[in-house]
C-alpha cells in the first residue's frame, strides 16, 4: 500500500503538466467542430496528447482515414519502446494488470516509475502499486482537465487566436527534444522536406518528411558513431 | 461516422502499441536498427505537421504573418533554452498577443 502512496505523491507534479493539454485538446477539438462526445472519446479511448491533436488537425484538413491513423500511430510508436522499456519491471505480473498496465501508459507515468525503478529494489507488486498510484492521479487529471476545455471551448473569443494554439504547442514539445545532432538533423529535415512536400494532397505530404527525417536521424547516428570508434 | 473510425482506429492501434512488448515479449527485444529510427518518430512527425501552418497560415489566407512567425519563433528559442514545454507555450502566446495588438 506505501508504494501505492509514493506513486500518487511522485506523480503529483506531472497533475500541472498533463491539465493544460488535455484542457488545450478540448478547446480545440470544440473548435474544430467536434462534439463532447466526441472530444472525450478521444482522451478516454486514445489518451495521446499529441496524436490526438494530430489526428485533429489532418481531420479538419479532410485527409482520407488512412492517413489520418498512420500519421497519428506514427506519433505513437514511442509507447511501444516504453512498453519494452516495462517488460523486466512488469513482466511477471498477471496478465490483467499488465493489459490495464497499457491501457495507462503514458510520458509521464513511464518517466516517473523507471527513475523510481532504478532509485531502490521493490518487488514486482510494489513496482505495479507504484504505477498504480502514478496513474490514479494522472488519468483523471487527463479527463477532467479534456471536460473542462471542452466545455470552455465555445466560450472563448476569436481575437485568441486558437487557431495558433496548436503549432505553438508542438513547437514546445519539439524544443526539449532537440537534444542531439541526430535529433537536430531530423528535425531540420522534416521541416524543409514537409515545405517541399506540401503540394502533395491529403497530408501524405507529412507521412513523406517524417520518413526522410528518421532515416536522416539514424544515419547521423551511425556518422557519429562511427567518427567517434 | 469517419470520425469515429478515426478515435476508435486510433485508440485501438495506440493501445496494441502499448501492450505490444509488455503482453506477448517474453524477452524479447526491439533489433537495434529499428531502435535507432524509432528514436527519431517523435522530432520528425511533429515537425513537419505544422511547419506548412507556420508558415502559410490558413487563418491569413495563406499569406506569412509576422505575428504567427514571432510567436513560432520565440515558442521554439524558450523550448530549446529552458527546456520546458508550458514556458515555452507562455512566451509563444505572449509574444503571439502582444504581436496581433501592436500590428493588428
């Protein structure tokens, strides 16, 4: 039960990080025309920030559902290294607490139990009550702060300029992550080559720079590696 | 109804995502070239899905705005400097309204 505790008192800072995205994810799904309905089943079932608002914008672009889904997924791939990152901390546990283990599985509960993973020994009950803990803050905070966006959302004035909400959100999120020269070059190409790219119809456009990008960032790797041995 | 495609497709696909390694690994790991692009999804999606808005604005018809550029750039300057996404939302906002107020 102590482990329990320590993961909702650890997770408590994450509460300030993840409201004001679900909050900016309801505002803008109302603005994009979306119903509460609507606007919910996205946090409740996909519960993604940023793959949510991805999907959103090519929605509104009227990109074709495939599309939509794989660049939306694209944005996701990350979960399933996290996944793999779990499995020697979670692995023995039931089954039905790893599927609701996934289920929960964000940035900020991953980040939280692996540095408190490797900070001391627990077995893997404790691990499990930890992220437990994490979680019951996280997953409501996620929900509610969605309700409350949504719900403000048509009350909010047109000299706001919402519509530059969302580029200014993922810019922010892309800031911190430009940690690396491969980082760095893959970012640089994505921009460049989405620009090029942007006569193509239905945001392919996207799925073609993201490629490029990723290909340039691991080959930057490689350079790197290989300059360094 | 394509909507709902959308939230169900994408909340089914992101959740196998994330059972994937923790329900059916055993062990098992990802092979290292494939670990070496996967760490580069997130900084080349997101990039290139709204550098295009930046700076061809649907809001402006298209045209470039100086408001919407500054507030980008002075988003991405506190990202990268302090390393913190909500301070960095605060100074592309800030920049974004103080902008729109002074060149309308």
């Amino acid at each position: 039960m102590s482990a329990f505790r320590d993961g909702l008192r650890g997770s408590i800072p994450f509460v300030f990080v993840v409201s004001p995205f679900g909050l900016l994810f309801g505002v803008v799904g109302t603005e994009a025309g979306l119903n509460l309905l609507e606007v919910m089943g996205f946090s409740v079932l996909v519960i993604a920030g940023a793959s949510q608002f991805a999907a959103l914008q090519l929605y509104a672009e009227n990109a074709p559902t495939l599309i939509i889904l794989a660049t939306a997924l694209a944005v996701n791939l990350r979960l399933a290294m996290y996944s793999a990152a779990l499995t020697p901390h979670f692995g023995a546990a039931p089954m039905w607490q790893r599927a609701l283990i996934a289920y929960a599985l964000v940035d900020q509960n991953f980040a939280g139990s692996m540095s408190e993973f490797e900070r001391r020994e627990m077995t893997t009950a404790q691990k499990v009550a930890y992220f437990a803990g994490a979680s019951t803050t996280i997953m409501p905070a996620w929900y509610l702060a969605t309700l409350i966006g949504a719900v403000a959302g048509s009350a909010i004035p047109p000299w706001m300029a919402l519509d530059f909400a969302l580029p200014i959100t993922f810019l922010a999120m892309i800031g911190p992550m430009l940690r690396t020269l491969p980082h760095v070059a893959a970012c640089i190409v994505s921009v460049a080559a989405s620009l090029f790219f942007a006569f193509l119809p239905y945001g392919t456009g996207v799925l073609v720079a993201a490629a490029l990008a990723m290909v340039v960032g691991a080959q930057v790797e490689l350079w790197q590696k290989r300059r360094a041995a | 109804m394509k909507l709902w495609i959308i939230i169900i497709g994408l909340g089914v696909g992101t959740y196998l995502l994330r059972l994937s390694f923790l329900a059916f690994a055993g062990g098992r790991q990802f092979p290292e070239w494939a670990l070496r692009h996967l760490r580069y999804t997130a900084v080349a999606v997101l990039p290139a899905l709204i550098a295009p808005g930046v700076l061809w604005p649907a809001a402006t018809g298209g045209q470039p705005d100086p408001a919407r550029l500054a507030a980008a750039a002075a988003t991405i300057a506190v990202a990268v400097w302090t390393r913190n996404t909500l301070w960095a939302i605060g100074a592309g906002a800030a920049v974004l309204y103080a902008t729109l107020a002074l060149i309308g």
